[in-house]
C-alpha cells in the first residue's frame, strides 16, 4: 500500500503465488487510493475477474459489461454503453470503475484514472497492457507468471507473446526485488503443500503462513491427514484423453472423503461435503467421464477451470497411460505451470492419481527432463494411497 500511494507515473508490479492473498491485497490498496482522493480503474482479461475485484473493494462501484457478461456482483453497479461510464468517469460521479482492455482503449477515456489496476496479469498480454496504459497515469500489476497462461494463437516473434508480468520478470520466476513486490505468505495451504509448490515454481521463497500445520482431514479413512499423496493405477485399454480406471479410482477416493471431518488453520472443524473437494483432471474427456461417476454436486473441471479456487482436498486424474500417449506430448500434460495449479487448490491433500508410467517419460529437452522431473519429485515426496 505504502508503495501504491506513491505512484508517480509508475508501474507497480506484484507476484502473489497461490493463496498469497492477491485479491485481498488488492482491494486493500484501492481503498487507500479512493481515501487518498484518487480515481481508479480495474481490467482484466474477462469481466468475471474484474467484477470480482470491484466486489472485493466493498466500495461503490461501475462496471463497464452487459448483464449476460457476469455483471452484477454485489454493490457494482454496471452499464453496458461505454459513453455512460466514461462520462461518469469524467464528472467524478464513478471514482472506481472496471472494463475490458476495449473499455480501456477508448480516446475519451485516456488519462481518465490516477491508477489502472490490471488484476490477472500474468495472462494479461504485453501488448494489451500497452494499449490500456493510456487511461492511466500509473499502473499496478497484479497476478503470477507461474500459474496457467492465457492462450494465444499465431506466432508472437522477439518476446511479443508475453504477459505482461512475465515481460517484467524476464525470465525470473519470481521477481527480482528492483521490479516488484513478491508477496511471500500462503494462506491457504497447509506447510508441506507449501513447501512443494515453493520449490516448484517460486525458488523456495513462499512460505505458509502460521498457524497452517493445523489443516487436516481427520480420522484414519484412505484420505487423511495432510500433504501430498499418489494414487497409482494400472490402466488398461485407455485412450489417450481419458481412463476408465482412473475415473473409477478418483470416484472411491471421492466417496471415502466424504462425511469426513476436516479442520482448518483456527482450529475450527467441519464435515466435508461434495463442495469441500475438488476434482481436476487436464482433458475435457476426462471430466467427462469422472462427472458420469459421481453425483451432479460434486466440483469436476480441468486445471483451467479452477485456476483460482481453493477446496479442503483436490483430487487430480493425470489421465494419460504414458508420455507417449498423451495428447499435446509432454509439453501439455508436465507442464510445470498446470502442477502447479491443480496441487496448490488444496488447504489440506492433494492427491495426484496417475498411471506409474508417467515417470518413465522418454525426454529430447532440458526443459522436458525438467518437466518430468518435478513429477518424479512430486511422487518421492508424496505418501502412497
């Protein structure tokens, strides 16, 4: 916050890890901005991040969307005529509004805010960033590098294919101290979560935060406790994007958790329930099959789709018999990023169901063995189910 206030034509950049807090710690900053008298906008790359954001702040708010485009959210008032919020920018009526890069793009809207918050940098590209740079005198960027990028398409030469967090890491994983902020602390996870996901992605600089060794399932079912599991399957006559066996696997697993007790980092207890876990699988195949194996309630998506979500448990099908068959080769399914994401929803397990051999994957590339790696390390670190 205190480096916020302080903008000046300046770009502030900030890395928050899984569970670090971004959005609180972004909503904390605007308040002071607002308080300090400033006019702020919010972008993102989809309006359901922004509105998100804006819900946050607990402040009066416009949001530039259509109702059909998840507007609405609590206390943001919201237009879908980019004339009517640009004019309230401009006459002080809206001192914090949120819109699109398209929004942010306009001629009547160029120096309209003191501070333009991009929340999602990390699949906020580089080249929008430039274009919505105009509506502000100084910018925050906010998101991680190190979770699942956005896709692009076509070839973007000499860097252009960047986030914009990325760009300003140049090939840090995690930011230098001279470029931004690192936020440090997880929240959400219990410290041998952490401690993985540290290692993984952040250098060895994320940490829980205290009191987190107290998050566990408890009682003596398949699943309790805390920390990393593996579940191996033999799969049998599978195809490349889907496997009966493990949809089967993770169905018991499920079903074992549930009506278990679990307890959180104050110490509180409570039932876990089909909302407490989460179910992740990298093909769309895959959810397919597990979804048809468990009741309508249950929580089932890809990697993509929980990007930002958090549950007591998270159950992750790898899916794929071998490297060799699975679809879009190693660079898809071992993709650091991906790991990353699905093992660090968890405030307690993670389980990772795969077949074993996924860890005897034939590598042509530093960064393919690197890849591969980290799931071995992942399964030497992890307890057997």
């Amino acid at each position: 916050m205190r480096l916020g206030l302080a903008l000046d034509g300046e770009v502030l950049a900030i890395q928050g890890p899984p569970g670090s807090g971004k959005t609180t710690a972004a909503a904390a900053l605007i308040r002071e901005l607002l308080d300090a008298g400033k006019k702020v906008g919010v972008t993102a790359t989809s309006h359901a991040v922004i509105g998100n954001l804006l819900k946050a702040v607990g402040r009066p708010a416009l949001q530039k969307c259509d109702e059909s485009q998840h507007c609405g959210a609590a206390g943001v008032a919201w237009s879908g005529d980019n004339g009517v919020v640009a004019r309230a920018l401009a006459d002080g009526s809206a001192r914090l509004v949120g819109g699109t890069a398209w929004f942010w793009t306009r001629a009547d809207v160029a120096q309209a805010v003191d501070v333009l918050v991009v929340d999602e940098a990390g699949q906020f590209s580089l080249a929008n960033a430039v274009a919505v740079a105009r509506g502000a005198r100084s910018m925050v960027l906010l998101g991680d590098p190190q979770q699942l990028a956005q896709p692009t398409q076509a070839v973007h030469p000499g860097g252009s294919g960047a986030s914009a967090l990325e760009h300003l890491l140049d090939g840090h994983a995690t930011i230098p101290a001279d470029r931004g902020v690192f936020l440090d602390r997880s929240y959400r996870m219990h410290p041998s979560l952490t401690a993985f996901v540290s290692d993984l992605a952040y250098e060895g600089r994320l940490e829980a935060a205290d009191g987190r060794d107290r998050v566990a399932v408890l009682g003596e079912g398949l699943l309790a406790g805390s920390g990393l599991r593996v579940h191996p399957v033999e799969h049998v006559l599978t195809a490349a994007d889907k496997c009966q066996q493990e949809a089967d696997a993770v169905a018991r697993l499920w079903r074992s958790v549930q009506g278990s007790t679990w307890r959180n980092h104050l110490g509180e207890e409570a039932p876990v329930g089909p909302s407490d876990v989460l179910v992740v699988a990298p093909y769309n195949a895959q959810v397919a099959l597990i979804k048809a194996a468990l009741p309508d309630r249950a929580r089932v998506g890809t990697v993509d789709k929980f990007q930002g979500q958090e549950a007591p448990v998270v159950l992750y099908s790898m899916t794929s018999t071998s490297a060799d068959d699975a679809p879009r080769g190693v660079s898809f399914l071992y993709d650091l990023n991906r790991l990353n994401v699905a093992v660090s929803r968890a405030q307690a397990l993670a389980v990772v169901v795969l077949s074993p051999l996924l860890l005897d994957a034939p590598v042509r590339t530093p960064e393919q063995l690197r890849r591969v790696n980290a799931l071995c390390r992942l399964v030497e670190s992890a307890t057997v189910v």
